[in-house]
C-alpha cells in the first residue's frame, strides 16, 4: 500500500556495507522501519539522502508500506528543513539525547496521531526559539502522557516512582521529599512558559529522576548512551 504522510526519524543504523535501515514515527501509522539500499553510495544523490536520517529529522515521505514484513520502502522523501537545530549544537545535542529515548521507548504499536503531533510541534517550537533550558525536561514529563505512565499530582510530600504519584508515605522507590517538590514544580511548567524555577543543579537532579522514572516503566530501558555529553552540554 502506498501511503504519503509525515515522519520524525527516531533512529537509523547502517546495515551492511552501503544501505540503511530507518526507524521513524509517521502520522498515518505509528512506528515503522524503512530500508535504504546503497545510501553510502559515493554518488552525490546519496550523500545528500543519508542527511535527511538525522535524529529526529522531519519529512514528507511517500512510502510503500507491507503488513506483511518489518522493513518498509520510501518512494519518495522530501526534508521539512529546520532554522537552527541542526547547526546550534544545545539543540543538535538535544535531539540526539531525546532521540535516544524515543527509540527506547516508542514500540511499533500502530497510529498514534496524538503522539505524532505531540512530537512534531514541540520539534517546530525547539527549533524556532533559545530559550530552551527546560525544553527536554518539559518534553520527557509530557511524553509519558502518550507512554501511559505521566504522574498525577497531589498535595502529598513523596513522589513514589514505581506507581508515579505522590503520598504521605515514603518507601524505599520514593523520592524525598525536595526531590519530590522539584518535580510537583516541573508538572505545573510549560514549554512557552517564561517562567524558569530551576538552576543547573536542579535541571541536573530532574533529568536524574525522569530518567529513573523512565527506568521503572518501560521494558529493557537502557540509558542513553548521549547522556553524558548531554549533561555537559547543558551544565
């Protein structure tokens, strides 16, 4: 079936010698995989292909897409060029970072368009604006609205992590209860939000916690392999 719609790149690993494999999150359908045959051709067309498979890269594709196998087939890309998230390097680190984490955590579930728009406009909003201390931290929380697991809020002290919500309680997978503030602070911010609550150490200490959060609720979670460049990025 063919199928035009729009994609983020989440992920693309060289297969063999000369071709690609691609994963991207689509509008129409969800998670798929496609296979480039010779993108590390040394022709000119295919040098400038392999630069659309950047991470979290936006495209107008046309693809024929099969039920019946797990690596799919791209008719047509056209590159949704950025302003600056490419070539500033906070934001080209960034991406890379939250890259990392979709991969990990987004499966090949079906359409998710609610997701897909999520994602894409907080892409389009990162790549058009500077101040953007708390982008990936604001980005992480809301994701895991679409993941199944964003935390509910209450006037209790501890942020318990295996059940995400908070209680009177504290157990061995709670936080404290400053950790705890931290993040009832992070659940009342917004990404357009001029408002900026945190220093560096505690942007540091929220991305530890989300992190862990993540480690809690998704299989097999792996910590990114950016993470540490990420937070010398950002300190």
């Amino acid at each position: 079936m063919i199928v035009k719609t729009r994609a983020i790149v989440i992920n693309s690993i060289k297969y063999q010698d000369k071709s690609l494999i691609v994963k991207c999150l689509t509008l129409s359908d969800g998670v798929k995989s496609y296979f480039i045959r010779d993108a590390f051709s040394n022709s000119k067309k295919s040098n400038k292909k392999t630069a659309y498979f950047q991470p979290l890269s936006l495209l107008e594709v046309e693809a024929k897409h099969n039920n019946k196998s797990a690596l799919n087939h791209f008719s047509s890309i056209k590159p949704i060029v950025y302003q600056s998230l490419t070539s500033d390097i906070v934001k080209s680190s960034l991406a890379i970072f939250l890259s990392e984490i979709l991969n990990a955590a987004l499966k090949e579930e079906g359409k998710n368009e609610d997701l897909y728009l999520f994602l894409e406009t907080a892409l389009l909003w990162l790549d058009e604006h500077d101040k953007i201390a708390n982008f990936h931290l604001i980005t992480l929380l809301e994701l895991t609205k679409f993941l199944g697991f964003y935390p509910r809020i209450s006037n209790e002290r501890f942020f318990e992590l295996t059940e995400g919500v908070f209680s009177d309680f504290q157990t061995k997978t709670s936080l404290n209860q400053d950790d705890s503030e931290l993040v009832k602070l992070l659940l009342n911010l917004r990404v357009h939000s001029s408002e900026n609550p945190f220093n560096n150490s505690q942007r540091r200490r929220l991305l530890e916690i989300l992190i862990e959060f993540y480690s809690y609720h998704i299989d097999n979670f792996k910590k990114p392999n950016s993470l540490e460049i990420f937070r010398e990025v950002f300190s």
